[in-house]
C-alpha cells in the first residue's frame, strides 16, 4: 500500500490478537495463504501436518484444515480437533467438490471452501466464522489516551475524540507491534515483519517511520508513553 495513503484500514480487514491455526502441506499454498492471513493482522500457526494440531489449538480462535494431509488426513484431524475443543470454528479447505466429501467435512466443520479460492473470499468466510463464534469483541483496546478499535478497524484518542489516521506503513508498524503487545522487538525484527525484506545494519527507514507515527499517537513524541524505545535492541508498546 502507497505510504501517502491516509488510512487505518490497512488491507481493510485487520485482526489485532486473533490466532488462527492453519494446516497446510503444500508449501505453495500455504506460504501465500500465510503471509496473506499475517498481512490482515492475523496471528497465524501454520503446521503441514495434523500430528500436532489438537496441542497446536490451544488458544486458537479459529483453524483452517486441509483435508489431504501427509499421515492422519483432514477428516481425521477434524474429528480429533472438534473433540477435544468442541466450540472452536473449523473450515475446511479441499480440492475435492464431490458432494460426498462436503457432507463428510460438513459433520464437523463450520464452513467448507474448494479449492482454488481467492484469499478474499477465505478472509470473508474466516470472519463471519469469527463473528459466529463472538470472537470479535466491541470493546477497545486502551493504551494510555488510545482507544483502538479491533472490529472498526481506527484509534480514537480518547482525550480529544478525534479518530487517528494513519499510513498504510505506520499502520501496519503499530499494527506488527500491538500484535506482540508487551515484547521488545528488534529494529531486524519489525523490519522484516512489515516489508518481508531483511533488515540492512544502518538503515534508517524504520526510525524515520516510528518517528511519524509517534507524532501521531504520543501525547507528548518527545516523551513517548505508547511506543517505548528499548536502547540498542528495538521498541515495545507496552501492555
């Protein structure tokens, strides 16, 4: 996204602290539908195989399962998985259209999407599973003066009432930030996080970025309270 776009949409469909477990073996897929899920605000797990996933979904609001998998197969995982956490959303994802396939994936998944699908139309179905579920909460989340609104998509400050625009890139750093809410992170870190690329020692992009967006959401830039820098490692937004 351009960064003169004045937005806080990002992609339009940002998730702060939402984790999706998603399994995957195809390596092609799975890397796509990773990053994609990540660029939308996603926290995601990607395992390849089911051996792991009933551990794996602990704390997951959401999973998405393949059904051909190496070892135990889609449907097996799926019976494992709504078995042990009976209130989680499953979706299911398969290269098969056969009706009988569907109906057998439909017994205990909540929503069932063939392949090959554009990762809109998976984004969309993930959140009305999401909203189904309750996962989406109306409450903000309060740093300080901040009041950021997950199911909108903005921040308001609260002190004045205004609402808080910000660009796409600043958006997606505070974004990468909240999503680690409390952990330092390093310059590497972020970096790579938010442009995919590695981190060049002496760069300056990040600081220059981090310094606008603290003119925007700090009380007082100088003395930030909201994004905390942690001398010769990284920043933080405090919990």
């Amino acid at each position: 996204m351009p960064n003169d776009i004045e937005c806080f949409a990002g992609k339009g469909r940002e998730r702060l602290g939402i984790h999706l477990l998603y399994i995957e073996d195809d390596a092609e897929i799975g890397t796509w539908v990773n990053e994609d899920l990540k660029g939308r605000g996603y926290e995601v797990t990607w395992l390849q195989s089911g051996e792991r996933a009933v551990e794996k979904a602990a704390g997951c609001r959401l999973v998405i399962l393949d059904v051909m998998l190496p070892g135990l197969d889609g449907f097996t995982v799926g019976q494992r998985l709504k078995k042990a956490y009976p209130e989680l959303p499953i979706l299911m994802l398969s290269a098969r259209t056969s009706i009988d396939d569907k109906l057998e994936g439909l017994q205990f998944a909540d929503d069932y999407v063939t392949k090959p699908f554009h990762p809109d139309e998976l984004a969309a179905r993930i959140e009305v599973l999401l909203r189904r579920s309750g996962s989406f909460s109306s409450e903000p989340l309060t740093l300080k003066h901040l009041h950021v609104y997950e199911r909108e998509n903005r921040i308001v400050n609260n002190d004045t009432g205004e609402e808080i625009l910000l660009t796409g890139k600043q958006f997606q750093i505070f974004t990468y930030l909240l999503r680690h809410l409390g952990q330092i992170l390093t310059k590497e870190q972020i970096y790579e996080g938010v442009w995919g690329d590695p981190y060049l020692d002496g760069d300056k992009t990040l600081m220059v970025h981090i310094r606008y967006l603290r003119e925007k959401v700090e009380r007082d830039p100088a003395n930030p309270e909201i994004i905390e820098t942690v001398r010769g490692v990284g920043y933080r937004v405090k919990a």
